[in-house]
C-alpha cells in the first residue's frame, strides 16, 4: 500500500531539513577552517616547546652524570653504566638521544614533533637492534623530530643552541623549515629556555644576536666561537 500524502509530506520535510542542516554544517566547517589551519601550527609548536622543557630537563641531569651532553665518548660510559645494547652514537640524533632514554628517559614522544620527514607520532617500541641500526626500535626512523648540536655541556655561553627544529628536509645544514612551525624555528638553549625564533623565508636561516649572524653559521663569524656540529633526525620519508 502506498504512502499517504501527509505521510509522504512528513519524509519531505525531515529530508529537507537533514539537508539544510548539512548545508548548515558545512558553511561553518568552511568558515572555521582558516582559523583551524591557524591552530594547526600553533597546536604542534606548542607541543614541540613542551618536549623541548622536557629535553632540556633530561640533559642538564645527564651532564651532571657524565659531566658533558651525550657525545661519542659518554656512549662508551652509557654502555659501560647501563648495560643497554642500544646505538648510542653515530650519524643522526636519534643516536645520541639513545644515551638519554638509556638513562631513564624512556618515553618516545618527547623526543618526536611533527614534521615533514616525522609524520607519524612514534609506537613506544623501544627495542634494541639484533644487527643493524635500520633494525632499531627504540627512536626508529622518522620517530626523532629534532636536530642535536654536539659538542657542548651546561657550562657553555648561555644563549648556544644545543637542540632545534624543525630542519628544512631533516639536514644537518642549519637551515629551517618554515612551514612546520608557523615560519618559527625551536630551538633549546643552555640556559635552560626555550625560544620560537623567526626563520627568513629567503634564506631558511635563523638570525640571532648581532647584525648578520645567524645561528647556523660557521666559519669566522660564528656566534659561538667555533663550529658547532650539528647531527639531524633519522627520517621516515626521504628528503626531496
């Protein structure tokens, strides 16, 4: 039997009324969206400075262990205290960042911030290799989001950088990424404090201090009075 007239009526209606509530629902999700892309950047800087506070943290205690950040020569000690079989030291930043997580900081999110080479938030997986460091769980590829500079200890001037992101394309070149952190780079100092400083779009380099200095430079006129080594993250997705 067909449907009355009232009733056929009534189903119009509650059609028409779903489908003004979807036109509805998509004008303010089209409305919100610049103010979301917005938050995006901002949701993941202010992540990235929390892991930062929580770097910087690990270090200082580490460097009041060992009497230095974690270098080539704490890994042999870190082995030699801990017992871990992890990589300790190499290439990448995941390697040296090893020696904290061997000394207690073991969750892997505060080593990791959303990039383009580290999309993927890490699995908690912390195992050691049983051959190679492609092998490796603990701080796998992609799982690391910041660059290390090497070298330093807590009784360096205070305003050196010794952790930042994000690189452009994860190198080891001191140049940024501007798009990841709202034309910000991160950057962890000795003094303990974290900073959003400005990337040049032009150039990707950081400025600091005086005119022309930036805080990748090396050479003569590097802010820190020698060249600093700087070892980026292990990346998930090949640099293009």
């Amino acid at each position: 039997m067909s449907a009355s007239p009232a009733s056929r009526r009534r189903k119009g209606f509650r059609f028409a009324h779903l489908i003004l509530m979807l036109v509805l629902l998509a004008g303010l999700i089209g409305a919100a969206m610049p103010w979301i892309r917005r938050q995006g950047p901002a949701a993941r800087q202010a992540e990235a400075l929390n892991n930062l506070r929580q770097l910087g943290t690990a270090l200082f205690e580490f460097d009041r262990e060992y009497g230095t950040f974690p270098d080539d020569d704490t890994a042999v000690d870190v082995r030699e205290n801990t017992g871990s079989p992890l990589i300790f030291s190499g290439t990448y930043s995941n390697d040296y960042f090893r020696q904290l997580m061997a000394c207690g900081l073991t969750n892997e999110e505060v080593y990791w911030c959303k990039t383009s080479f580290s999309p993927k938030r890490p699995d908690s997986q912390i195992d050691a290799p049983t051959h190679s460091r492609s092998e490796a769980r603990a701080l796998a590829a992609g799982e690391v989001g910041f660059s290390y500079v090497r070298g330093y200890s807590s009784s360096g001037i205070p305003g050196w950088v010794v952790v930042a992101a994000a690189s452009d394309k994860a190198r080891a070149d001191w140049t940024f990424d501007p798009n990841t952190f709202g034309g910000k780079a991160l950057v962890l100092k000795l003094d303990g404090s974290v900073a959003a400083l400005t990337i040049d779009p032009a150039t990707k380099f950081v400025l600091t201090g005086g005119a022309g200095r930036y805080i990748q430079t090396i050479g003569a006129r590097v802010p820190w009075g020698y060249d600093p080594v700087m070892v980026a993250p292990l990346p998930a997705i090949p640099p293009r």
